[in-house]
C-alpha cells in the first residue's frame, strides 16, 4: 500500500469509529436503562424468617437485657452473637456494643489512651474517630490518604512524635488499608493499632478478615454497613486484657460473670465508665445477619469482580488501588480521573445512562470540618488541646491537599450484592460507553 491509499485508509477506520461510538445518552443517545439502577442497604434486602424468629422469641421469653437471661439455661442471643462473632473474625473475644462510634471509645479507652497521647487517624474517615479519641482527653493528629482512600502509611509514619500511642488504620469502603505496612511501621515505634472496620466488615486482608490484625479493632452494624441491626457495633481483640477493660468500659466498670467465665478472674478494678450494652433484640438480629454476611459479601465480590474484569481493557482506565484486591469486599467500582470536571462529567453521563455513580462516600474531608478546625470541644478546658502540641497543632485544609485531590478526582460505582446478572451487564455496557467519551 502506497502512502497515500495508506492514509486514506487510517482516516476511513478513524472515522467509522467515531461513527460506531454510541451516543452518550447525555448527548441525546439512547440510554442503557430507562430507570436508575441503584443499590440498597444490603442487610435489610436479606431480612427474613431467621431475623423474626430471632425477635419472637426475645418477646416470647420476655428477656430484652442481656444479663437477666444467663439464669435461665441457655446462653443469651448477645453472648452467642459475640462468639459468633469471635469466631467469624479469627480472634479471641468479641464484644457487643451500642454502636460503632461506642465501639470505638471502648477500643480507644480499653488501650488507655489520654491526655498527653496522640493518635494517629486517616483525614478520610468518619466523625467518630476523631471524637473517640478527643472523648477520652487525647490529641487526634491526621495523616493523609493515598489512592487506596485508606490511610497512606508514609505519611502516618511521618506524624509520629514521642507522645503517639496508636494509630487508626480505618478500612474504607470495602478496601482493607495496607495492613504489612501498618503493622510494621506500628511495630517499628511500638504503637498500639486500632483496626476500623465500619465500613468494611467481611473484607479480607491476605487471608485474614479485617479486625483481626490489629490490638483491637471495631465494627458497626448500622444501617449501611455489610450486615445491620438499624444500629449496633462489636469490639475484636485477641488480649485479655484489652477485653476486660473493654467490657468493664462498655458497663459501667463492671466485669459480669458470663465475661468473667470467658477470662477467668479480672484482673483490673472498677473505673468510671459508660454504658453501651447490646439488648437482646438487637443481638438476635446481629447474630441472623452474620450467618449471612459470607452469603452478602461473595455476591457483592462476584458483581464487582465481574465489572473490574469487563472494563479493565479501557486506555487509560485507573482504579483504585487495592493493597489485596482478592480481599476487596466490592461495594462498587471505584475509577480515578486526571481532573474533577472529568470525574463530575463521567457521574453525570452515567446517571442519563440509569447508572448511579457517586464519589466515595460515607465518610468525611475531617480536618476541614469547620467544628475540628477551630477545635471545638465539651468544655473549654477539654485537654485534648491544652498541651503544648495540642495548642501547636493546626487542621484545615492545609493539612490535607492530597486527600481533598484525590478524592475531587474519584468516582464509584456502587454495587449490590442483589444486582442480577443483567443489572450486572447494565453497568459494565455503561462504563465502556462513557468512560472513553469523558476520559479522553
Ligand atoms: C469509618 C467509620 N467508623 C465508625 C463509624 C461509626 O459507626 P456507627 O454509625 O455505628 O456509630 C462509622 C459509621 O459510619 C464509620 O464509617
């Protein structure tokens, strides 16, 4: 073929692909769906006789509270719920608390932290990190995100200073934060490690669940967590005597015999503490979802997996980074952009096609929080901010560019564990009109 019959023929395929390139429904094409797929609270969509039979018989036998009903011969539904649960997690205790955000105040004060100590936390994340570390008197200090949207361990270890006790390594949004390196910079300066698990319960880290690598770890069972009771939350740890302060915490002080029988005899005293029991309602329920939290997380790994697969072929596609994506628990598909207008253009295009894209959600930009920026507190004198580093320390935005970058450029398509196989289809057809059509 001589040059120019050679160039003519470039230009004829170069245009018969422009031609063959969908309309993008926001442009007036024809969308792949007429109404929005979008996914739901998956743990609810799985309620069903063992839920309700779990609530009839609380009713039945009139024993709400978890501690009036070990007389009676069989173990309490909380007390199974937290073996359970042990068992499920790979770890040696488990506790059942009122909620995550109680779960992580009973992490954080079973572990002693207090005035004087700092802990390290994403910028990433939710409310709760933050206020259980400055409910317990301590100084919360922020290390930037990577693009895993977890914690980047650099610079974690980079905000280490003499009065760090732990780190908050929090799993977000189905990803597990890169635990080797976590662990190993915790071990390196002796820092205690706190495992949020929140958003990620039945993800997996190299074989192992998350919450059950670090020195104790937290869960929430709200609403839009992998499994719920509407609101709840679990404590995991393999140290005694992280779980008896943890239990004493969650009540008052107090060891209880169920517990005690657990540990054998406490090995601490009373100290003023909250109160964050689970009832029995709620255990029951908690115990009829984690019997179906493999059955959720395999169904929501299989929907992503599949759509990671179908597109992962586009020029220029850039996921998220996933330090084991095999573990990933596959709440949606997550695409980095090279710009915002880029990320903002592709979730609109989406949307006209009936797929729901979102940014990652669930948490928040913390030190841009106008309240955590001035650093408001209870009382004036609170002493989280009355040291000398408390009184240096400064948040807002300055402290977290990268993040607020990273996150401008990220979208996700969220999946259900529910989506069928055409659903399924729906979403991988839609990513690989648009994608190239806004990323380009
Ligand atoms: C990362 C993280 N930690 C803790 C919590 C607190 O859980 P709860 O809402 O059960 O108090 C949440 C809730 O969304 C969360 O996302």
């Amino acid at each position: 073929m001589d040059r120019r019959s050679f160039a003519a023929t470039a230009m004829a395929t170069a245009a018969a692909s422009v031609q063959a390139a969908p309309q993008l429904a926001i442009d007036g094409g024809k969308p792949v769906r007429e109404k929005m797929l979008a996914p739901h609270f998956y743990g609810p969509e799985y309620y069903g006789e063992e839920e309700r039979r779990e609530l009839t018989e609380v009713v039945e036998t009139r024993r709400p509270f978890r501690w009036y009903s070990s007389g009676h011969g069989t173990p309490t539904k909380v007390l199974t719920f937290e073996q359970e649960f042990a068992a499920h997690m790979q770890t040696r205790y488990a506790l059942a608390v009122t909620s995550g955000s109680a779960a992580l105040m009973t992490a954080v004060a079973a572990l002693q932290v207090g005035p004087g100590d700092e802990v390290i936390l994403p910028t990433w994340t939710w409310y709760s990190c933050y206020n259980a570390i400055v409910l317990m008197g301590a100084l919360p200090v922020f290390a930037e995100i990577d693009e895993s949207l977890g914690i980047d361990p650099a610079d974690m270890e980079s905000k280490i200073t003499p009065h760090t006790k732990a780190v908050m390594p929090v799993h977000i949004e189905g990803v597990a934060a890169d635990m080797d390196r976590v662990l190993a910079i915790a071990r390196k300066h002796n820092l205690k490690v706190i495992e949020d698990c929140a958003q990620s319960m039945g993800a997996i880290y190299k074989g192992r669940q998350v919450g059950s690598m670090g020195d104790i770890n937290i869960f929430s069972l709200q609403i839009c967590k992998t499994v719920t009771t509407g609101d709840g939350g679990m404590v995991t740890t393999n140290d005694p005597a992280l779980f008896e302060r943890a239990t004493r915490y969650h009540d008052l002080g107090i060891l209880r015999p169920p517990h005690e029988k657990i540990l054998g005899a406490g090995k601490t005293g009373m100290f003023p503490s909250s109160q964050f029991r689970m009832n029995e309602f709620t255990g029951g329920v908690g115990l009829a979802q984690l019997r179906k939290l493999d059955m959720i997380a395999s169904a929501l790994r299989k929907n992503t997996n599949r759509v990671y697969e179908a597109v992962k072929d586009l020029p220029g596609i850039r996921f998220r980074m996933r330090p084991d994506p095999k573990g990933d628990l596959g709440v949606g598909v997550f695409i980095q952009f090279d710009s915002k207008a880029r990320r903002d253009r592709f979730r609109k295009a989406m949307a006209a096609e009936g797929i729901y894209a979102r940014p990652s959600s669930g948490s928040e930009v913390l030190p841009i929080q106008p309240h955590i920026e001035n650093k408001v507190t209870l009382h004036p004198a609170w002493p989280s901010f009355q040291t000398e580093r408390g009184k240096a320390i400064r948040y807002g935005a300055a402290c977290c560019p990268r993040t607020i970058d990273i996150l401008d450029r990220c979208a996700c398509v969220p999946l259900d564990p529910k989506f069928t196989p055409s659903d399924v289809d729906d979403v991988i057809t839609a990513i690989r009109k648009v994608y190239p059509a806004v990323a380009a």
